[in-house]
C-alpha cells in the first residue's frame, strides 16, 4: 500500500479561519463554518455516487484521530465495505446514557472525584431533566434553550457549565454517528445570539461566598447537625482547605501529636504539599473521628475504600437552606474577614490558602517558617467563629 501524503499539519489546522474545506488528503477534509467552528469529514466516491460523512468537531476530535479513522474507512471501503453503515451499527442511545458513556471515556482526565460528580448532578434530572429520555438527535435549540432559559440569569455560572457539558456531550454523540448538524448548545454563532453574555448579568457570582459576619450562627446550627458531611463542612471553615482537601484527607496525613495535617502535593491545586496547623477546634473535630475510625479515609463514604461524594457539602448546605452559598466560598469568607478585622499580614493569609505570594525562593522560604504565624491567624478565626476568647497577637484593627 502506497504512503499517504498529507496536506494538512497541526498548525494549519489551528490556523484555519476562512469558511471553507481544507483537504488533508484521502478523503478527509476539514470543513470550516462561517462562525468559524470546524469540523472533520471524510468523503468517497461509490458507483459514480459522491457520499460524506461527519466525523465530529475540532479541537474534540485531533487531526492524528481524524486520520486514523479516515484510514479505517479507506480499508473498510476497498473491502466493500460503507462507512454510514458500519458506524450506525452501534444503536443511538439516550441522552442519559451517552453521559453515562462520555464519562467513563474521560474519567482518566478528571481532577478528582468531585468533578466527575458535578457533571454528573448537572446533566442529571436536577437540570437536563427535560432530555433525559431523548436521543441526542432528537435534542434541539428549543430543548437546550428550555434548560438554560430557566437558570440563565438567576444561576449564571451553573448555567453556563451546564451549557458547556451539554455541547461537548453532543460532540460526542456526533462523533459516535448519533447526530449529525450544528450543535444546539454551542454558544459562538447560535446560542450568543439568543441568550445575554455571562458577563454582562450583574448577579454573576463565582463561588458564592458567605458574608463573614454569618459566619459564626451557620457554624453553631452546623454544630447541631449530625452526620459526616457536617463534620467534613466544619473542618473547611475552620482549616479555610479546599472541598476535595477536605473531603479525600487520611488518617495517615494527619499528626494528632504535633497538630498538623500535610496535605500531599498530588492533592494540591499548586502541586505542592500543604501543612496545615490545626487549631484547637479542628483539632478536637479531628480527634472524635479518630477514635471511631474504620479505615484510613477520615470521611469515608458509602462505598467500600473510597471517601464521601464530592457533592456531600453542597448537598448539607441546601439541607440547610444555604444552597445559595457554595463551600468554596469560605475560603472568599475568610480571607475578607482577615482583611477586614486583623493586622495580619497579607502573605500569612495567603499562606493559609495555600496561595503563592513572591518568587519560588520567598514561597519555599515561607513555607517552612509560617506555620506559627498561620497557626495564630487559623486560631483567631476560630475564636471568632465559636465566639471564644484567645491570646492571640495582630488580632484585632485598632481604630482610626
């Protein structure tokens, strides 16, 4: 079999703007839109009859796997092959099954665990209710539009990922030979002609932050609630750690003895391992959940080796009728009250963060000498938060 030659190279393909199609060779051509989106298909000649076929959008589907399957349908065709009927040989499934599939053909790309149960929660029943049970051919601007337009500009930000996830479900559809057509939830050349900008709605909040001054009354109803998931909540205020900080820590990254819990790098957003001091009220939150652990996950959820759901705090604050707020947003809660109400330096607070302040030689330097500093910052907020008394230096802004 001859060498194919191709036209086309990463850069040209990046580069192309002009409506049009570019050939990349043997019958594969990338066809782009007026918009500007683009798209793979792949083109051949049968008893004088000319037929293509869609083989999904670009970026989602790389010139390198473009071309793999060109060269798959050029082999199926010299045997006798048809393209259309050897992809629609696997049956078109429901919406709620092409999420199923999608997810589990990307799982090796997700952060964590909580990423793939917000997409989950997002193109469920809770918001894609409405398409659940159709095909993904059989979804439409006006099915996607019935989701959005409810949300849009009271949920911006949800919204605008589920927009988002929905799209690149879609993409996938097409690639598996489900659709075909313009994708109903692409926002540039369709849904931007329809629905305001994001940035233009005023209530546009990214994680929700709960005022400081709420604070302390949300912790002591907290307090009140029984479970793991309270549990877990309580220690993100108090720590001012991330969801999945929280939520994936083990026994075996917390020193009861010296009151430090290491967050390992590979759990960190910065890609480098946090010390985080526990004051006295972690410390206590910790120590009841030591004494009835059963394995070395600090929450361990439902399922045999495997923490709580990622979606476990956003669930206790709607249980709590603060589903307004996000759990993410305490970390915004803290960071304004320490601003606000202490003398703190800007850099320990940022520390406590885990936020990077300065060149990597500061940072390092930083690291292994705030933690005393950190330490009297994160036992100021818990006193303010439970209303206790503490002999705590830089505490509170003097007046005038």
């Amino acid at each position: 079999m001859a060498r194919q030659i191709h036209k086309l190279n990463d850069a040209k393909v990046r580069a192309a703007n002009k409506a049009g199609r570019l050939g990349d060779g043997g019958g594969l051509f990338l066809r782009v839109s007026k918009t500007g989106s683009k798209s793979w298909s792949f083109m051949w000649t049968r008893n004088g009859h000319r037929d293509e076929f869609g083989m999904g959008p670009y970026p989602a589907v790389a010139l390198s796997s473009a071309r793999k399957q060109a060269a798959y349908f050029r082999e199926l065709i010299a045997n006798g092959g048809n393209p259309r009927n050897e992809v629609s040989k696997e049956a078109e499934p429901i919406f709620s099954e092409c999420v199923k599939q999608f997810l589990e053909n990307n799982q090796e790309g997700w952060s964590n665990e909580k990423h793939r149960a917000q997409w989950q929660m997002t193109l469920g029943p809770a918001y894609c209710g409405k398409i659940q049970n159709k095909q993904p051919s059989e979804i439409g601007l006006a099915d996607v539009l019935a989701i959005l337009k409810p949300i849009w500009t009271t949920k911006t930000e949800t919204a605008t990922r589920i927009r988002g996830r929905i799209e690149r479900v879609l993409n996938f559809a097409k690639i598996k030979g489900w659709r075909d057509g313009e994708n109903p939830a692409a926002w540039r050349g369709n849904l931007d002609n329809i629905l305001p900008k994001p940035s233009k709605l005023k209530n546009v909040q990214h994680h929700a932050a709960m005022p400081y001054a709420d604070v302390p009354a949300f912790v002591t109803k907290l307090r009140e609630r029984q479970g793991l998931s309270a549990r877990a909540l309580e220690l993100l205020i108090f720590t001012a750690c991330r969801s999945g900080e929280v939520l994936n820590a083990r026994w075996s990254e917390v020193d009861l003895d010296k009151r430090i819990w290491t967050i390992p790098a590979d759990r960190m957003k910065t890609k480098q391992a946090h010390a985080v001091p526990l004051t006295d009220s972690a410390y206590d939150l910790l120590q009841a959940l030591h004494e009835r652990r059963r394995d070395d996950w600090v929450f361990p959820g439902n399922k045999r080796d495997r923490p709580l759901s990622g979606m476990v705090l956003e669930m206790q604050l709607r249980r709590m009728e603060f589903g307004h707020f996000t759990p993410h947003g305490f970390r915004s809660s803290f960071r304004d009250w320490a601003g606000d109400e202490t003398e703190f330096p800007r850099e320990v607070a940022e520390g406590c963060l885990a936020h990077k302040v300065g060149d990597a030689t500061e940072n390092a330097y930083r690291r292994s000498t705030a933690i005393k500093k950190r330490r009297n910052l994160l036992m100021a907020w818990a006193n303010y938060i439970t209303g206790a008394s503490g002999e705590v230096v830089q505490l509170i802004k003097t007046a005038g």
